[in-house]
C-alpha cells in the first residue's frame, strides 16, 4: 500500500508522462496502484494519486477489476449528473457532469493494446481517473458556484493544508512534452 496523496498536493495538477516502458516496474506500479486501491476502498486510483507522475490508472467496479496505460477516451455527447468523490478528497463527494459512456483505449502493463467500453459507474471511473493524468480533479468540472462550495467543503476538513510527502521520481524514462 502507498500513501493517496490529498489535494493540494502538486503532483496532482501536473499533466503525467506517457508510459513508455512496458517493464517489471509498470508491473509493480499497477499491483501497488491496485493494492492501494483495493484497500481504500476505491472505485479507480490513478498513479498521480501515489506520487507517480506516469499515465496509468486502476479500476474496480461490479467486481471488475483492470488497469489502463495511456489512455485515449471517446466520449458519448450525452451528459449525466452523479455523486462523485475522490481518495485525494477524502469524505467529500459532489454531483459532478460526466458523459454517459466511454471507449477508452490504451494499452495493459505488458504493452498489448486494449478497449474499455464503460457506461454508468465505469464510464465516470475513466473519466476521473483519466482526468487525474492531466492534471484535472473532479471539483474542476462542477460549474462556478459548485465549485465554490467544493472549496469551502475542502477548507473545513481535518485534512487539508496537511504537509505534502516527499514527491517519488519514476524509474521510467519520460519523453519531453511540448506544450
């Protein structure tokens, strides 16, 4: 188990690097990512959320259980509210838009190439967590005066304003991205 790194944290609002080493360390990355997750509980982490600036993200929903590197999402047009929280904002959920369905596509630990159809609960998993990579969190979707009492929420916990951990660096090599 790692430790879920809270928001405020700057890990999580930076873009990750593309996962370009399909090795025995992606490997422990995702049983890491997935042990953590697991004993949360959580519906999906994304490596960001442990320290690790790398595309890579967990899921665990209606006893499915997989992970996603690199993902490229396809989003349906139709839009859905749901409650949705997040272990970096622990005890806090908020009525978040999301698109209905999802085809996600990426690749597993070993490099091979996948599709996730998700819709409902797995359609909004991906979406977090794929926002996660990029730097976004879910309160960033709510509109202005949401977002507003997202922040009070966040302000009021015993947790927020705690010191940040040490930021972990990825054996992986990183490619340089251009903005």
């Amino acid at each position: 188990m790692q430790p879920i790194r809270l928001f405020g944290d700057p890990v999580l609002r930076t873009a990750a690097a593309p996962v370009v080493t399909f090795d025995k360390e992606l490997r422990k990355l995702v049983k890491d990512l997935t042990d953590t997750m697991q004993d949360a509980p959580g519906a999906g982490l994304a490596a960001p959320q442990i320290g690790v600036s790398l595309r890579v993200f967990t899921y665990w929903v209606d006893d499915e259980l997989g992970h996603l590197c690199n993902p490229v999402l396809t989003l349906s047009e139709d839009i859905e509210e749901g409650e949705e929280g997040c272990l970096s904002l622990p005890g806090l959920a908020f009525s978040t838009p999301r698109a209905r369905s999802v085809v996600a596509r990426g690749y597993n630990m070993y490099g091979e190439s996948v599709e996730l159809l998700g819709t409902e609960i797995m359609a909004r998993c991906v979406q977090h967590e794929t926002d996660h990579l990029d730097g976004i969190i879910f309160i960033d979707r709510l509109d202005a005066e949401a977002r507003k009492e997202a922040m009070k929420a966040i302000r009021e916990t015993e947790w927020f304003g705690e010191p940040s951990p040490v930021v972990q660096f990825s054996p992986h090599q990183v490619t340089q991205r251009w903005l």
